[in-house]
C-alpha cells in the first residue's frame, strides 16, 4: 500500500531538456500505452486515441510549431505565481514564477519578439525521445455528460495512468498544453493527419532528463480540502 502512495509522491513534472541520445526503449512505450490502457473511463468509453512521435524530422517540424501566449494567459498566470520558495510554501497552491522567461512574471517587462509565442519549448520538444500525443473523441461520449465533461475526467485518468507507469521506469514526461488550441491544434492536426472529429486533449513529452527536477513541489494539507459531513465543517 506504501508503495503505491510513495509512486503518487514520485511522480512530478520534468519541465528541462531530455538526454535526445538516450532513446526509450520500445517495450518500455508499450509499457506505458498499457497503462492507458488500462485507465478507467466513464462510462467505459475508451475516448482517446494517442500518436507516439519519435520521428526526428516530425518531431522538428512539431517544435517549429508556435503557440501565441495571449495576455489573458499572462495575467492570470501572474496572479497564480509566487516569487520566492517561501511564498510558495506558505500558500501551498500554483507553481515558482522563476520557471518562466521574465516578461511572464513582471507584467513591466515586456516580451521580446521571439518570447511572444511558446515557441521556447519548442528546443525541448526536438529534443524529446518521444512525444505522446493524447487525442479524444468529444461524440464518443458518456450517456448525459453535457459537455463531455465525463468524457474529460476521464483523459484526466489516462494522463495519471501513464505518467505514474513513466515515473516508476524512471521516464521524465511533461505535460504540453500549448499545442491544445488553435492555430496551434490545427497545425499540429494537419501535421500528423489527426482527423477533424479529434481533438488534442494533451501533449506529453518523454525522456530521459539531464538533471534531476528541483523544482519546489507544494501541496495543501489534508485537512485544508476536507470537511466533516458537510461542507465547511472541519473535523
Ligand atoms: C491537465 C494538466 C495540464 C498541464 N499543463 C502543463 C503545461 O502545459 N506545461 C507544464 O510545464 N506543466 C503542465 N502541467 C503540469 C502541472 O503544472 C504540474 O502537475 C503541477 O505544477 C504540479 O507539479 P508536479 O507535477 O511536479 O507534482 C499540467 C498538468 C495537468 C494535470
């Protein structure tokens, strides 16, 4: 039982470059598809479909791939930032503004030309033995789940599965969301010929990384999301 809750603990985002020589063996990528798998969907719906992309020459065409950052991204991202590892801990929520190019966490600063898209992952993305992309089906849906919302949990419970079955191979995976939405999304469909019926759900890459993640990893305390019968009540 330990055991499973130390791989929860373990598993954590690889933001840095992967080793690009260090190539995932295939049986280890059959390993984590296994894990998808296996993931719970409602509804039993099996609403994903996933590229496995370790093509150098797509891989360098996908990293070409910009994403604009909008300034609604900029605000609210700032708002969730904190600026010290202190900070961070005391509010046990959000993410250390130092992991993003200045411009993102001084709204004075503005950004330089080739800061305006997100296309400073893209020397990450070339150099990622592979990148899964996790694509889904929003008709392939769960009885009543207005707004696939469901079918979207769901995605949730794939993602989980496969990062937990990465992290316990000692892959690095990092979540990339800055392909889900247009322009970026249909440059990435058209690339890979994704269908019009699928959508990009995430992006992840996999590797090896070069150092160890040292990023400051808080969370709330239990008894900060949990009540005693009813909402509010605190045991
Ligand atoms: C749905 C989802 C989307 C995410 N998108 C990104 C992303 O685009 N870029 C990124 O660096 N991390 C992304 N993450 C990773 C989270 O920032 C990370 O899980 C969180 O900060 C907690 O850190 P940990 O994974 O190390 O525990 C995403 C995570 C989830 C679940």
């Amino acid at each position: 039982m330990d055991d499973v809750l130390r791989a929860i603990q373990k598993r954590q985002s690889a933001r840095g470059p992967f080793d690009c020589r260090h190539f995932i063996n295939a049986q280890d990528v059959q390993r984590i598809l296994e894990a998808a798998r296996w993931a719970p969907t409602a509804h039993n719906m099996q609403n994903f479909e996933i590229i496995v992309v370790d093509d150098l020459a797509i891989l360098e065409k996908l990293a070409e791939i910009k994403s604009p950052i909008t300034q609604a991204f900029i605000e609210e991202n700032y708002r969730q930032l904190s600026f010290s590892e202190e900070k961070l801990e005391q509010k046990k929520v959000g993410i250390l503004g130092t992991m993003f190019p200045e411009f993102m966490r001084n709204p004075t600063v503005k950004p330089k030309p080739n800061e305006q898209t997100a296309s400073f992952q893209g020397r990450l993305v070339k150099a990622s033995p592979v990148l899964l992309v996790v694509l889904y089906d929003p008709h392939r849906r769960a009885p009543a789940s207005e707004g696939d919302f469901l079918g979207i949990m769901s995605l949730g419970c794939v993602m989980e599965n496969m990062w937990l079955m990465a992290s316990s191979l000692g892959i690095s995976c990092h979540i990339v969301s800055s392909f889900n939405d247009d322009p970026a999304a249909q440059k990435v469909k058209t690339l890979l010929s994704i269908p019009n019926n699928l959508q990009i759900a995430f992006t992840c890459r996999l590797g090896y990384a070069m150092k160890p993640a040292r990023d400051l990893r808080v969370r709330r305390d239990i008894e900060d999301f949990t009540y005693s019968n009813r909402y509010g009540i605190k045991a």
